[in-house]
C-alpha cells in the first residue's frame, strides 16, 4: 500500500509539476502588461482544470507536501493579487480553495494558515480603512467557501484551535469573524450569505476557548438575529434561514449549554472579579437577557410558509430546551410556545423519531407549568381573535388549541381551572361570531310561501342531500376556521371530558338567551356528537366502560329532548331560526343513532320537523328537508315522502289539535298543504274532520286576513288533489256532456229511407179482430202508440235499475262538495285575492263535480247568486275570475242554467259592451299595452263566457241576436268564435262572414229560362 500511494503520488506530481512551473515561470517575469496578464490568466485556468480533475482526492494521495508544491507559484500571485484582474484573482482563489478542502484537510502549516487567514479576509471584506470598491460576488463566494475549509483545516490540525486565539492572531480572527458577518447580514446574493454562513459555521466549531467564544458571542448573536428577522425589504432565502438557525444553534449551545455554564454558576463572587475572566455570573445574566430579546425575534419565523424553515425553527427551540434549560430559562415561555405551535411539523418524515415537547415535558416537569400557562393563554384570548375579521388569525389560534389538546392528553394533564376557562372561552367565542355576523331574518306571517314550494322539493332527486349546511362560520371564507373549530371540539380531553362539557353547556343554555344562547346549545350538540366518535372499543378495556356509556346515553337523551322542546314550542327566548336549525340536527343525529327503533319517536317528532318546511327563512327549509332525508334513511323508508305517508295518522292528528284548539299559527296548513301534494288523493279519506275544523277556524277568526288566506289556500289543494282523484265518482257513472251540435241537415240516402218508412206505414193492414173492443185506428197510429208504450216500458225499466244501482256520493266528493258549497260565503270578503282564488275554486269544483248532476245542480243553484254577483267586482281580475267560474259553471250544467242566464242577460250584456267600447278605446290610443292590459284581458273573459254560452246554454233567438251583434268584429277572425256561434245558427254566421266579405266568392248559377241576381248587393260597403 505505501509502494502504490507513493507511486500514485508521484504519478499526480508528474501531472501537476509542468503547470506548477508554468504559472511560476509566468508570475516571475509578469511585467504588468496585458499580454503577461493573459498567460498568467490561462495558466492559472489550466492549474484549477488540473486540480478539480485529479486532485478532488480523500484517499490521501493528495497530502499537505503536495499542496505546499502548488501552492508557491499560487502565492506569487497572491502577494500582488491588487495588480491583477479579478478574474484572475478568483481563479486563484478556486485552486487554493481545492487545497484547503483536500491537499491541506489533515494538516496544515499554522503560520500559513495565520497568513491565508489575512488574505482571505482581505479578499471577501477589503482592506481595512480603506475604501475600496467590494469585491465581486464570484470572488466573494470563493473567499467565503476557502475561509470555511481554512477553518476545518485548523479544527483538525493539532494546535490549530489554540494557534487562533493566540495574542497576535485573535486581532485577525476578531475581523475575519466581522467580514464573515457582514456576509450573513449583507451579502449580494443567497449564495454569497450561505458560504458566509458556512463559514461561520466553521469558526465555531474551529475555535474551542470559552473566552474567545464569549467574545465573540454578542456579534454572531446579533448578525445571525438580523439575517433570521422577517422583513419584507430583505427576502433571505429558504436555504439561508434554514442555514442560520442550524448555525444559531451551534453557536449557543457551545457557548451557553448547561455543561458549559455549570462552572460559572458555581463560583464565588470573588472569582467572578478576577480580572481578565468574561465568563462571570453577570456575563451569564446580562447575555441570556440578550438572548431572551433575540429568540424573541427570531421565532417570529414560526409564521414562514416554509416547511424547512419551521422544521430548523422547532429543532432550534427544543435543542435549547434541553441542552439549555437552566441558562436561558428566561426564554423557556416563550420557546414551548414556539414548540406547540409547531408541535407535530416533523410527523411526516417517517425515517426519523426526533425529540419532540412531549419528550422534553417528561425529562423537565417544569415544563408542564409553562405548557399549562401558554394554553391558559391561548385559551383566554380566542375570543379576542375569533372577533377580528381576519380568518387566517382564526384559523391558526384554533390550530394551536388543537395542538395544545392533544399535547395535554399525550401528557395526561388535568386542569380543572383550564378546562372551565376552555368551556367558557369557546363560548364566549362563539357568541361573538355570532354577533359579529349578520342578524337573523325575522320570522313573520306576511313572509310565509303559501304554495309551499320547498315541501314539493321532498320528491325531487336533487333534494336527496344528507349533508346539513353550517350555522357557525358558514360562509366558504370560513370554511378553514369552521373544520379547525370542529378538530378543536373533537381533541378537547377525553370522551368523559366532552360528555361532561356538554353537559354544563346544556345546562348554561337552558337559562341563556340570545347568541350565549346559540353558542351553549351548538357546542353541546357538537361535544356529544364528537364523544359518540371516539373509539368505544377502546373503552372495553377499563372497568368504567358501562358508566361512561350510561353517561353518553343519557347527556344524548336529554339533548334530544330539549331540543325537541325548542321545535315543538319554540318561546320567545327560542325563536331564532339557528337554534331550530341546531335542534333539526339533534333529531337527526338520534335518528341516525337508534336507526330503525326511532319510528317510535315519529309520533312526537315527525310534525315539528315538517313544520319548518313552511319556514319563510330558506336555510331553516333547507335544514328541514336535510333533517327529514336523514330521519327517513335511518328509519329505512325509501325517501322521505313514503315516511310521511306511512305516518299520516300523526300528521293528520297534530293538526287537527291544533286547529280544534284554535291555534292560528300557519305552520299547521302549511304542512297540510305539503302532505296533501305529496301523499295525493290517499290523504283526502282522513281530511273530512280537519276540513270541519278549517271553517270553524274561519267562523272565529275571519278576521285575520292571513290566516283565511292560508286555511283557503288548504281548502283549494283539497279540491284540486280530489278533482283528478279516482276516488271522486263511483265506477262506471255517466261522463256528461252538454255541448250542442247543431242542425245537421239530411243527406240524400236519409230522405229515401224516411219516404220508404212512411209507404211501408200507408200500406201496413189493420190487426184482425173477432169483435172490436175500441175505435178503428189507422195503421200509423197504432205503431206510434206501441212504440210510445215501449218506449216507456224502458225508461220505467231504466228508472226501477238506477233507483236499485244508485249510490251515495263518494267522501271525496262530499268533501269537495262542502267546500264548494260553504267557501260562497267567503266570496265577500274584502280581499280580493281570496275572491280569485275563490272563484278559481268553483271552477275547478265544477269540472269535478259536475257528472252526478242529482248533487250537482243544487249547488249551482246555491252558490250561483254570490258568483254571479262577482262578475261586476270592482277588481279586474277578480271581474276576469268571476267570468271564467261563470263559463265553467254553463259548460258544466248546460241548458239547467237557460234561465239564470236569460234573467242575467241584459246586464251582462251592457257589461260586455262597455268593456268592449274599452278595448276599442285603447286601442286607439297610444299608451296601451295591447293584449297584456287589463282591460283586454278582462274583454277576453268575458268572450269566453259568451263562446261557453252559445255552446252549451239554450239562447232564444233574440239572445243570439246581441251575441252576433256584440261579437260581429271576431267572427271572421277567430275560429272559436265563429263554430260556437254556428252552433245556434250557422246561416246567421255565414251572413255575417258575407258580410264581412270573408266568405269563399260563390258561383252564379246557370239555368235556361231563368237569370239569378248578383250577392254583392249583400256585401257590407
């Protein structure tokens, strides 16, 4: 081996040896032109090639005497290095860079290594006193990088460490230590500041003299603190920050660990003022107040984006913890707090187990104190942070309390005082989240949808969600802060801690009111639905397994039913939508608890739920619907709607209650309403009672114009849901209709038959008989008499089966019937919008009701008199609603109205011309809104009603006259008026299309003899 290193040796000093020689030859006649300056230039390039190719050796072939050998022809140019470019000096600089890193590693020449100290200062700083323009970045980086290996070199050498605290030298090393500072604070780039770095780095771990490193310490405190300090005017790099608080480390674990300290807390006040000693007991507390202001500077980085950065900066703070606990127990607060803020940043590498707070926590117990206080802390001031608007301030406060939980669990920390502060703070949190955020729509009784929109949702697949949207920091702003909340919740101690948390909060809410109220009523609901979370498999292994359990089930129970309370009865104290939302969820978080056994609860549950569907305020509906789908999945009934059908019962009856007890909220229509669109016509057989109770309701409170509008507005969705119910007529009953066909005139093959008929009758004989009983007839008069008789054999027939096949009515036509027959005294009322809906009502109880015309016709008769009346409401649309009942009503009963028409006639004809006369008015102006006016509109009604009249009601001739006259303009333009007009008499329309000239010209005939007039002459001119 020593053969073949030798060989090796001489074998690279063979390689080395022509360029060393060359660049020798080349600086000892260099005569400062620029043609010298270039070759040394070149040569100097060909060196550093030579060296980065074949000397970047550890295997030791490469030794000091080599390094020595190279190093003279570097030197000559060293010594006038201010003649030369820098480019050339930072070639020079690489190659003594490779030999301070490998040929100089295991030993080096002190007084050169004293000599290279000065240089490589110069070079990066400057010459001192002078003001000379900095050397380029390049140079700086390699003085920078060589200053380091210089270092490295000396902690290695034997008697390195003491040659550089010698008197002579500690001058120079005190200025290469200011130049290596200047570098972290102020280099010209992140790279020059990360070979500063290094080279700090490696003045401490070279020098290893307590006095010197005293010295030294306030300066390397002080830069390394303004290299680390955010700025927003300096952005040091990820790699940098990460190098310096590696460095800071170093720096004040050598010089202020415990074992380094030891011996200066055990002096005596007279060796400490023995002269020439730094290390005294002041020194030690004068500079861990130092230390104090800068750690508190620099932790500030805890806030950096950078996952490096926080990893160096929690190394940082538990190293100090640990290796310096005693000396800078000043700074130990303000360090754990650090620590838990970032407790957990390492848990992602997996390749390594670092000491974590908890690990320190069990080797120090002081420790635990100051854990405690700093949650104490944080506890006390989220309310604080929770009333700012800023989110991101929230969400890392929240973050920290996670954190701070947990640690206290993994320690098995109990504080009853930290634990009642906690309760009360997320509070008082909450509430002022709650105040801070926009105040809830009040509920009132003008803002109720009375169609009921959201029940009809129930059947839509879109309304299938089992996700409840937030109350608390419910915006998608806030979404961080509400998740870091709810962790917050679930870390909060143990599961017994949660249950009884919970507790205090449903006790603080049953006397609170307003947000406080909210606030305990929310947090309790989420301390038992996180305890029912945790892992109770685990509780299987201690002996209060059954308590504990008991426990959950009851703080659950008593849970469930105050909210149920708060649904059923809501008070004054409880009638902001959010603590009905909260109680929604309850319900449904026991639902999904007892799954399919909570059927039993849908008695006293189901209506207060779907009560809420009628909710003016959209988020509570919301909540209702969410609520109901999850109430039906667990109960495992397909959707919600087959819940309420297969539970109407109980719907029907809390209803009834209510309206028997005469409570006029609407919630109880409301939701009858929903039902009866989602059940349908099976609903209608359990509603006869309830629409008892409706008109005594408005027997009592006809006075309150919403509630009549609302009980109507049930009464209307009866009738609609019974008219296109199977249930409304009896199997197999007469479909009638009473529209006329006109005169239809016989054709050619009629009249034949007819002249047979009547031959076949002159020539029948009479019917033979012994002894004549009564009067000869004719042969015609007795077929007319024996089919007279036949006829009536029939009908009497007919007669005697529909008396025996005959029924009563159907409930639901009774109920439609009822409600047909008692809302005509409503049609009065001094709302004009119930007058419409009323009247809409008719209409559609007509078309329903009309084919038992033995039930029907009497309540024409009853209820004509106030509908007609109607047609001549000061409200247009009323006027509109009152035409179309008018033509639904003779569509529906035909000629039985001939003479309630003819009675009505002259009125609604003066009636119709006005609003004709109207119409043309309008038409000739120039503000009009054409078809879309009211004027029009109820011109178009009351055509209607005339077209229903001609076509199902018997009109005499003078009748049909006015209803030509009146509609003359529409005959040859409108088709519906002109067939229902041709009904009664189709001569008189097709004159009055002649007239118009509308009519297809028509041919003279041609007959021999005789000369036919021209009909222009009838043609209007």
């Amino acid at each position: 081996m020593e053969t073949g290193g030798r060989s090796a040796r001489n074998d690279l000093f063979q390689e080395l040896k022509p360029r060393c020689v060359e660049l020798s030859q080349l600086a000892l006649r260099d005569d400062g032109s620029a043609t010298s300056a270039k070759s040394l230039t070149e040569s100097t390039k060909k060196l550093l090639e030579t060296l980065q190719q074949k000397c970047q050796r550890t295997d030791g072939v490469f030794d000091d005497k080599l390094a020595d050998y190279v190093f003279f022809p570097l030197s000559q140019i060293l010594r006038r290095k201010q003649k030369y470019t820098d480019s050339l000096s930072e070639l020079t600089i690489k190659c003594l860079r490779v030999l301070l890193e490998y040929g100089w590693r295991t030993r080096i020449s002190l007084d050169l290594a004293k000599q290279l100290l000065i240089l490589l200062t110069f070079v990066a700083g400057g010459v001192p006193g002078q003001n000379s323009t900095p050397a380029p970045e390049e140079l700086m980086i390699e003085a920078y990088g060589a200053l380091a290996a210089l270092f490295r070199d000396l902690s290695i050498t034997p008697g390195g460490a003491t040659a550089l605290v010698e008197t002579g030298t500690i001058p120079a090393l005190g200025h290469c230590v200011t130049v290596i500072l200047d570098g972290v604070t102020g280099g010209p780039s992140p790279d020059t500041q990360l070979q500063a770095l290094r080279a700090l780095d490696a003045v401490w771990h070279c020098v290893k003299d307590p006095q010197a490193l005293a010295n030294f310490l306030p300066g390397t405190i002080s830069g390394l603190t303004k290299c680390l300090m955010p700025s927003t005017s300096t952005r040091r790099s990820r790699r940098t920050i990460v190098s310096a608080l590696e460095v800071l480390e170093h720096v004040l674990v050598s010089t202020l660990s415990d074992l380094r300290t030891r011996n200066i807390k055990d002096k005596d006040g007279e060796d400490s003022k023995a002269e020439n000693k730094v290390l005294t007991k002041s020194w030690l507390k004068a500079t861990a107040a130092q230390i104090k202001l800068a750690l508190s500077n620099v932790i500030r980085l805890r806030k950096h984006e950078s996952t490096d950065v926080l990893k160096a900066l929690n190394k940082l703070c538990l190293t100090l913890l640990d290796e310096c606990h005693d000396t800078l127990s000043e700074s130990a607060s303000m360090l754990v707090e650090t620590c838990m803020t970032l407790d957990g940043i390492a848990a992602d590498d997996s390749m390594t187990r670092s000491t974590t707070l908890t690990d320190l926590a069990m080797v120090h117990p002081d420790l635990c104190d100051l854990i405690k206080g700093t949650i104490y802390n944080w506890v006390t001031s989220l309310p604080r942070v929770m009333q700012s608007n800023d989110e991101t301030a929230k969400n890392s406060a929240l973050k920290q309390l996670s954190k701070a939980q947990e640690l206290l669990v993994g320690l098995n920390l109990d504080s009853s005082i930290l634990e009642n502060t906690l309760a009360s703070s997320l509070r008082d949190s909450i509430t002022v989240t709650l105040e801070s955020s926009h105040a809830p729509k009040v509920l009132q009784e003008t803002d109720f949808d009375l169609n009921s929109q959201a029940a009809m949702t129930l059947t839509t697949d879109n309304a299938l969600s089992t996700n409840f949207h937030p109350i608390i920091l419910s915006e998608e702003s806030q979404r961080q802060t509400r998740d870091q909340l709810t962790k917050l919740l679930a870390s909060v101690g143990t599961r017994q801690l949660q249950i009884d948390m919970a507790g205090e909060m449903l006790e603080y809410a049953r006397e609170a009111s307003g947000p406080s109220l909210i606030s305990a009523f929310w947090l309790s609901c989420q301390l038992v639905r996180v305890s029912a979370s945790k892992n109770r498999d685990l509780d299987e292994f201690f002996s209060s397994t059954l308590t504990l359990s008991n426990e959950q089930e009851a703080m659950e129970q008593e849970l469930f039913s105050y909210s149920l309370s708060i649904l059923s009865d809501p008070d004054e104290r409880t009638s902001d939508w959010r603590l009905q939302a909260i109680a929604l969820e309850v319900v449904a978080d026991t639902a999904q608890r007892l799954k399919k056994g909570f059927r039993t609860e849908l008695v006293d549950t189901l209506y207060p739920v779907t009560q809420l569907l009628g909710s003016p305020n959209a988020r509570l509906r919301e909540h209702a619907i969410t609520s109901l789908n999850i109430i039906s999945r667990a109960c495992e009934y397909a959707n919600a709607s087959d819940m309420i059908v297969d539970n109407v019962d109980y719907m029907v009856n809390a209803i009834s209650l209510r309206l028997n007890t005469f409570d006029i909220s609407p919630q109880a229509p409301q939701v009858l309403v929903m039902m009866i669109r989602l059940t349908g016509p099976s609903l209608l057989l359990y509603l006869d009672d309830v629409v008892g109770s409706i008109f005594a309701a408005l027997d009592n409170f006809h006075g309150y114009q919403r509630l009549v509008d609302i009980l109507f507005s049930v009464l209307g969705e009866i009738v609609t849901v019974g008219s296109k119910s199977g249930q409304l007529q009896i199997e197999g009953g007469p479909d009638i209709d009473h529209r006329k066909t006109g005169t239809q005139i016989p054709t050619i093959q009629e009249i034949v038959e007819m002249i047979k008929k009547k031959s076949k009758i002159e020539e029948e004989p009479l019917p033979h008989e012994d002894f004549p009983r009564k009067p000869w007839k004719d042969a015609k008069t007795l077929l007319d008499e024996a089919d007279a008789s036949k006829e009536g054999e029939e009908q009497e027939q007919e007669e005697e089966t529909g008396e025996v096949q005959k029924a009563p009515p159907t409930k639901v036509y009774s109920m439609v019937q009822s409600i047909a027959r008692l809302g005509q005294h409503y049609l009065t009322n001094q709302s004009p919008v119930l007058r419409a809906r009323l009247l809409g009502l008719v209409s559609t109880a007509c078309r329903a009701l009309h084919n038992n015309e033995d039930e029907f016709l009497p309540l024409v008769n009853d209820i004509w008199p106030v509908v007609i009346k109607r047609l001549y409401d000061e409200e247009p649309f009323v006027e509109i609603a009152a035409a179309d009942a008018v033509a639904e009503i003779c569509r529906c009963a035909g000629d039985f109205m001939a003479t309630r028409i003819q009675t009505e006639w002259p009125d609604l004809m003066k009636k119709t011309r006005q609003a004709r006369a109207k119409v043309l008015a309008e038409r000739k102006g120039s503000g009009g809104r054409g078809i879309f006016s009211q004027v029009n509109q109820v011109w178009e009604s009351l055509v209607r009603l005339m077209i229903a009249i001609a076509e199902y009601v018997r009109m005499d001739d003078e009748m049909f006259d006015d209803a030509v006259e009146l509609l003359a303009d529409l005959i040859p333009t409108r088709e519906d008026v002109r067939d229902a007009l041709s009904v009664v008499n189709g001569d008189t329309v097709w004159l009055a299309m002649q007239m118009a000239g509308k009519n297809e010209e028509v041919e003279r005939p041609v007959l021999a003899g005789y000369k036919f007039s021209a009909l222009d002459i009838l043609v209007a001119k």
